[in-house]
C-alpha cells in the first residue's frame, strides 16, 4: 500500500501526488531503496515500476472510479495489479499479486 496526497492537474484529475507512506510489501516488491529521498511523488514512482522492479505493462482500465493498472515481472513472470483510488484530497495505491 502506498498514500499520497493529490496534485491535481489542470482538469482537477488526479495527475501526481506528494507520497505519505509506502508499506514494507511495497518496498520489497517495488525495490525501492530505504532512503526514499528519490522517490517522493506518484510520478517518480514511474521508472520503479519499470526499471526497479523490471515490470512490464500488460493491461490498464478504469471501474468504479479506480483504475486498474496490470503488469507481469519479467524476472519471475509474476503478475501484479495495481490499483489507484482516489479518496477525497488523498490517492491510496495497492499493489496485490494475481495468482497465476
């Protein structure tokens, strides 16, 4: 689970947010660094999920006000759905595998 609090963009969708917290399970699958001085927005979060963590994009889509956002390790070939919920000025973000 990661929170955030959101920036919103011209058209008042979320567009970025200032990260409140990340869990452990976050930063263990994210391999995200300790520190997280280089991580401190929604959008920085971007190159970890494709770099760090060596995640390719398999699938995105929107229901009931979240969206959806599927990727598969290349490593592991482990699949992982993201989700973005937006929730008044904050966004939470989790991230749970999909048995495969």
């Amino acid at each position: 689970m990661i929170a955030a609090v959101q920036a919103p963009g011209d058209n008042h969708k979320m567009q970025d947010g200032k990260i409140l917290m990340i869990n452990a399970y976050a930063r263990r699958l994210l391999k995200l660094p300790e520190a997280l001085d280089c991580v401190n927005s929604v959008r920085d979060l971007g190159p970890w999920f494709r770099d760090g963590a060596m995640w390719t994009r398999t699938n995105i889509f929107n229901q009931d006000g979240q969206t959806h956002v599927h990727f598969r390790d290349r490593a592991t070939e482990t699949s992982y759905r993201v989700t973005f919920t937006p929730l008044d000025r904050f966004v939470l973000i989790s991230i749970i595998e999909i048995p495969g």
